[in-house]
C-alpha cells in the first residue's frame, strides 16, 4: 500500500512564470527538473549534497540580492524564480567560455557538430584531440548539451589551453582522461557521499587540478570497489567504461539486475545491432536510486557470450549437437513418458521469474504428476523457519532505503558488501554522519568491520549464546521497551525467566567476549532504531534456528519489528529467493503467501541431492543456468551419477553440461 502524500510538505513556487507546487525541504533546481523545467548544470547530481561549483544554474530570484545557484538555494512559499533573463543568460555563457578554456571545444560551439563524421575532413581545421567525434562519450556528454542550450558562439574571447595529459588506460574496467574533466567534482563527491568509499579526490599536478586517488595509490589499493558510480556521474568523457565506450546507444530497456535479491533497476543500454553495451543507472529505481554493484555494472557481457545456446541441442556419443526444435520435443517427451513419476525431480533456478517458476512448478505437478519438485533457493530456508514461525512471514521486514534513518545496526555472520553491496549503501551513509553506531559479530574481517563502533568476535558456534548475553544485558538494564512488549508481544514473562540461565560470566568464558564488550553492545544497539542484518555464512547448520530466533527476540524486546526505520533483513542467495517461497518450491511453508503448494514439505534441496547422489533419480529437470557458486553440490552429485541419469537442461549458456 503506497504511503498518501503528505500535503504540508508541499509549498508553491513560481518559476519563469509557471505555477508549480513542490516539496518544501529541496532547491530551486531540483523544483525545476520536479516540474520539468530545465535549468542547465553540471557539478549538480541528484541524491548528492548541492555544490554549486560550476555557476551554470545560476537565476534570478524577485526580491533577492544577486544571481544564486539554484543548486545552493533552497525555496521558500511563494518565491519567483526567473531563469532565462538576459543577465542571466550572459553569465551562464560566460562561465562556459572560462570551462571551454581548458576542454577541447572545437566542435562544441560549430554549427555543422550533426553533419560531421569520424572520416570527415574538418573545415574549420579542429585537431583531432578537439573534436567530439573523437570522444568516447560523444551524444551523452551533458557538457555539450549544455553548451547547446546556451547557443554559445563559435569564437571565443579567451585563450584555449590544451592540458596535454596522458590516457589512462591501464584499469581493466575503465578509461580516464582529464583532459576532458571539467572539474565539477562529481566522481569524488559520489564516491564519498553516496558510496562513502573516499577513494577518489581533487589532486594539483603541475599547476592543473586533475582527479587521482586519495592517497596516490592504485585504486584497488585505495579502496575501490569499482561499483562504476564516477562514471555513471561524469558529465563529459573524462571517465568511460573501457569495452564498447565507442558504442552509440540505440535503444534503453529497463530491467532488474538478477545477480542478487536486492532488486536494483538499471537501463539496459543496446546498440544498433540489438548487443548490449552498457549498464546505464536508473535514479527512479526504489532500491538502489541509480547505483549497482561491480558485477551489476560489469558483469553483464554474458549477455553477448559466444557460448549463449541458440538452438535446441541433444547429447549423441557423449557430444551436445544442435538439432531442431521438433526432434528435442520429440526425444524429451519419450524420456518423460517413459519415467516413473516417483524417480523424476526438477530442480529450479532462484533466479527465474514468478512466471517461469509457477509454470515449471505447474508442469511438475500436473503434467508429470510428482511432487519431486524444489529450488535451489532451498538452501536458505534454514534462514527463515523461524521468521515463518514468529512473525508469519520470511521476508524482510523493512524497505532498504528505510536503513539510513536506522540508528543502531547489528551485523551477524554477513559479509554484505560483497554478496548484498548495495544493501550496504545507506548504511555506510548512517555511520558516516555520525548519528548511527554499529555492532559486527563475525570473525572474518569484512568492509564492514571497518564501519563498526564495536567488532565482536565470538569462538565459532558461539554466536547464539552471545545474542543470548545481549538479550540478558538489556533485561539486567530495563533497557527493554516495555510499552513495545505490552502491545505487540505474547509470553514475555515465560521468556524473561528463560533468560536468567544466561549468566554473562559464563557467556563470556563461553564467547571470549568480555562483560564490557557485551554492555557495550547493548549500549549502541538500544540507542534508537535497530537494523539487524545477518546471513548463515559462518554458522553451523545445527544453530540457525536458533540463532534466528534470538535475533528475533531481541528485535521485538527493543520494540524494532515494524517500526519505521529498525527491523530484521535476513541475506539470502538467488535474486528471485523469495518468489520461489511465495510459489511454494522451498521447504518454507506460509499458507497466506504460497501461491501453489506442493504436498510433501519433507523434500528440501539437501534430501534431493542425496537422492541424485544414491542413484534414486533417473530423470533430473534443471530450469535455468544455476551458475552461482553455492550449487556446487548439485553438480557434484550430478557428475557423480553421469552414467546413469538422464538430464533435461533449460539453460542460455554452455557450462556445466558440455
């Protein structure tokens, strides 16, 4: 149910003349663009703190002193804003000619820049170092349009100096040039503000201000994570994707990653030949607001692979062969009709979709007539009994944007930079303010370990009996919230007396974590809203549940289940995990979400591969590519059993079956 707008929040302003009601707490450019009213700019960026650096939004405001940034300048009810007066607009040209001093601009400002192509011989005699047709961003560069909108002049009062700077071009990811930068500080401030990294900054070198690294290192060294968010940003070519920077987009799709559950929206940016050339960022998407991951940004070219599957293919004498859609209908049906129900199982991808597991599910179930069926998304059910159980639903609990407002996090067994990165993103921007704190308990040292007010480090397969010590140093303190308790939670008295065997000495002989590290924690996690995020990654198998139910537990006695800003995010592998629950293919049982149920709940991922693995199964139907590490353990058994088994493969690439 999407939240009613909240109409104080709205004021109204007038700009060039047009009546416009906007939100009361932006800027005058950002009410612009709101109400599709374009102002030029270029250090500006949404989601990032206003810089007013390059003097291109400038206007005029009635009854104001002076011509402000409209980045900087925040609006007031019943403001005036004017934008395209004369004065205004010579200011604007002539800051552009002071940028245009130091950045090639010999087609910039010619009339012809439409009619020129690469071969082109150049009337005006531009080098080749000056002309857009030689810039890898040529058509998406901001720069440009913005130059265009000033109906700039092709001669300019003002020295041109060319920096002379050397490509980079020695990353595997992505090409910078600063003699294209214009020095809006974009690239810095998004790497510091949004991904709160710090690893790029604003460097002088002989006399000419150029980005580089914060401390002269590589950019592995600095800390990079090459999520790609300096070049999403970069208004002109200075930084570029390496592989097909010289591609022209055609066409923009937009789509969701399926590399992890987040659920991040990107535009899928396609050439001419319908191949696709680049991840573009998508500021709309609720999750992520336009940013990606290192595998969401790169890890697309899969896509264009050589070993994608074009044609239906049959194994004769051990080899695939391409044959025609007709014979492999034909040789499945026979494999299928000639099967016992009871000795075939079909096993589906996490990272289908609702509509492709419901059919496969469905087809399973009616057609074959066997309830043999699951999805590898099994594998973190463990992760979710108890939540099923307790609060009647395995998901998340809040929405992931709602985590920056969060003021305590807890962080168990989770290693969410690398496998959830962009969850990790607010955050980072939380502790970075400095209004939030946060706990780890992990024993690996993790980015996140960095960020932590406190990194708790318990013996392995002690993690339970440490939430067990937290929960009981918040009781000791009465730092419960009793008015939570009496609202939403049954049985606490029973589970306050439950707690008294907890003995904090014994926890932390038990633990290795001393009385004060425990109190500590307790301190930080109960100072406002808890986010608790955690995984399975280093716990035994024999205490998930367990562990599960203790953070559960403490989150209700804090009272931070359902609140605005606090709740539980369990990690789970598979981008579509929770659709596969909702359909009914894991051993997670939710009458009020499973869609369509299979009958025996006693089938889970593990039982199923054993079964493989004793030669129990003599038809196994994989829909989809199952290319993520953690179904290792199928493939095993599969290979374990490639003389017996008969296999139906629903997949894009040649991998595991050649």
């Amino acid at each position: 149910m999407a939240r009613k707008d909240n109409k104080d929040n709205k004021i109204n302003i007038v700009i060039d003349g047009k009546k416009v009601k906007v939100d009361k707490d932006t800027n005058i450019l950002q009410a612009a663009m709101d109400s599709d009213i374009y102002i030029p700019y270029l250090c500006y960026y949404p989601g990032m703190e206003s810089y007013g650096a390059c003097r291109m939004c400038v206007v005029d405001v009635e009854g104001g002193r002076g011509t402000p940034a409209s980045c900087t300048t925040p609006v007031v009810e019943g403001m005036k804003v004017n934008t395209q007066t004369d004065e205004i607009v010579d200011l604007r040209k002539g800051m552009m000619e002071l940028l245009l001093t130091e950045h090639p601009h010999g087609c910039l400002t010619c009339h012809r820049i439409d009619l020129c192509g690469p071969s082109d011989i150049c009337l005006r005699h531009v080098s080749v170092n000056d002309r857009c047709i030689t810039c890898p961003k040529n058509e998406r560069c901001e720069l440009k349009d913005t130059v265009r909108s000033l109906d700039m002049e092709m001669d300019s009062p003002l020295t041109y100096n060319y920096r002379g700077e050397h490509v980079q071009n020695d990353d595997p990811l992505w090409d910078m040039d600063m003699n294209l930068c214009i020095v809006c500080a974009r690239c810095i401030r998004v790497c510091s503000e949004v991904r709160v990294d710090n690893v790029l900054t604003l460097k002088e070198r002989a006399g000419k201000v150029i980005i580089g690294t914060s401390m002269g290192d590589s950019l592995i060294d600095a800390g990079c994570e090459f999520c790609g968010a300096c070049i999403d940003v970069c208004p002109t070519g200075a930084i570029v994707e390496k592989d097909y920077k010289w591609e022209k987009a055609e066409t923009k799709t937009t789509s969701v990653c399926n590399y992890c559950p987040i659920g991040c929206t990107f535009d899928l940016e396609t050439n001419v030949r319908n191949k696709l050339i680049r991840i573009g960022s998508n500021l709309q998407s609720p999750a992520n607001r336009g940013q990606t991951c290192f595998k969401g940004k790169f890890g697309f070219d899969y896509v264009n692979s050589k070993s994608r599957i074009k044609s239906p293919m049959v194994r004769r004498e051990d080899i695939l062969v391409e044959t025609t859609f007709s014979e492999n209908i034909d040789s499945v049906t026979e494999i299928l009709q000639e099967v016992n129900p009871n000795n075939y199982a079909m096993i589906i991808d996490s990272n289908l979709t609702n509509e492709d597991i419901y059919v496969a599910n469905k087809f399973a179930k009616e057609v074959i007539g066997t309830n043999n069926v699951i999805s590898n998304a099994d594998i973190d059910s463990s992760l979710r009994y108890k939540l099923v159980e307790m609060l009647g639903y395995s998901a998340a609990t809040n929405p992931i944007l709602g985590l920056k407002n969060a003021k305590s996090f807890l962080v168990v067994s989770a290693n969410a930079t690398e496998n959830h990165n962009v969850l990790t993103l607010p955050i980072k921007q939380a502790i970075d303010s400095g209004l939030s704190e946060m706990v780890v308990i992990d024993q690996r040292e993790t980015e996140l370990t960095k960020f932590a007010k406190l990194w708790l480090k318990p013996y392995p397969g002690t993690e339970v009996d440490l939430i067990a010590g937290l929960i009981r140093s918040i009781i000791d303190q009465s730092l419960e919230n009793k008015n939570y308790i009496d609202k939403f939670c049954n049985n606490y008295l029973e589970f306050r007396q439950s707690v008294w065997k907890f003995d904090l000495q014994k926890i932390s002989t038990l633990t290795g974590v001393s009385i004060q590290d425990i109190n500590e924690a307790v301190s930080i996690l109960t100072k406002g809203p808890l986010a608790t995020i955690y995984s399975n990654e280093t716990i035994d198998k024999n205490n998930i549940d367990l562990l599960v139910e203790s953070l559960v537990n403490l989150s209700l006695i804090t009272g931070n289940v359902g609140n605005e800003y606090g709740g539980l995010f369990p990690l789970y592998r598979g981008s579509n995990a929770q659709g596969a629950v909702d359909l009914g293919v894991t051993t997670v049982y939710n009458s009020q979400n499973n869609i369509y149920k299979n009958d025996n709940r006693d089938l889970s991922i593990d039982k199923l591969i054993d079964l493989i693995s004793n030669n129990q199964i003599e038809v196994l139907h994989l829909i989809g590519d199952f290319y993520e590490s953690y179904n290792d353990k199928l493939f095993e058994a599969i290979d374990s059993v490639s003389d017996s088994i008969k296999v139906i493969s629903h997949q894009s690439l040649i991998s595991e079956f050649r």
